[in-house]
C-alpha cells in the first residue's frame, strides 16, 4: 500500500496491515481481525475458529478482548484461555472500551 492503513501511532514497524474490501453480506462493525495465509482449512464451531497453523495435528485457538483502551490479540495452542497462548499482539485504540479480557489473556506481556 502506498501509505499506513493503520492510525494507530503506537503500532510496531513489524505489524503488518491490509486494507480489505468486504462483501455486502460481511460484517463490517469490527475492524481489527486476524489475517492468516496459507492451505490450511479453518474450522468454525459454534463461533470459535480454528486451524493447525504448524502442523502438529493439534488446533491454535485465535481470541480478541478488549481492555480499557485496547485490543488484545492472542493465538493459543489448545484452548483460549486454559492452553498455551503462542502469540499476544496489542491494538491501542485511543478510547474507552468494556474490559472483557481475563489475567490469561496479557499475564507476562509488557505493554
């Protein structure tokens, strides 16, 4: 893209950003969401997604929460919340929100 899609000044120089354009059908009241490339099948049960991302047989686990003024962005091997959580990213948003994240979901991550 010629310029930053993402407003957000706090974003590191490694995050990557990708200007999508939905179908009419899609739900566009969430803008941040997880982007993955690749074969591989995502499941959906009962509004839960999720893909073997490194082939171990074994299903990653994709969450977003909010905190008070962010997103927090996890990939769990097993389960949200009660597995492994393999990758954490963080969405300043620049506004209040509803915290509905748990410890889990940011313990041992420096923000």
């Amino acid at each position: 893209m010629s310029s930053r899609c993402s407003r957000n000044a706090g974003v590191g120089l490694d995050d990557s950003f990708y200007s999508l354009k939905l179908s009419k059908s899609a739900d566009e009241s969430f803008y941040i969401a997880f982007g993955l490339i690749g074969s591989n099948e995502v499941i959906v049960k009962s509004g839960i997604a999720s893909i073997d991302l490194n082939g171990d047989k074994k299903a990653e686990y994709f969450r977003a929460c909010t905190s008070i003024e962010g997103v927090h962005l996890t990939v769990w091997s097993g389960k949200p919340l009660t597995g492994k959580r393999i990758w954490h990213n963080y969405y300043y948003l620049g506004y209040d929100t509803e915290p509905t994240c748990k410890k889990k979901d940011y313990e041992g991550i420096d923000e």
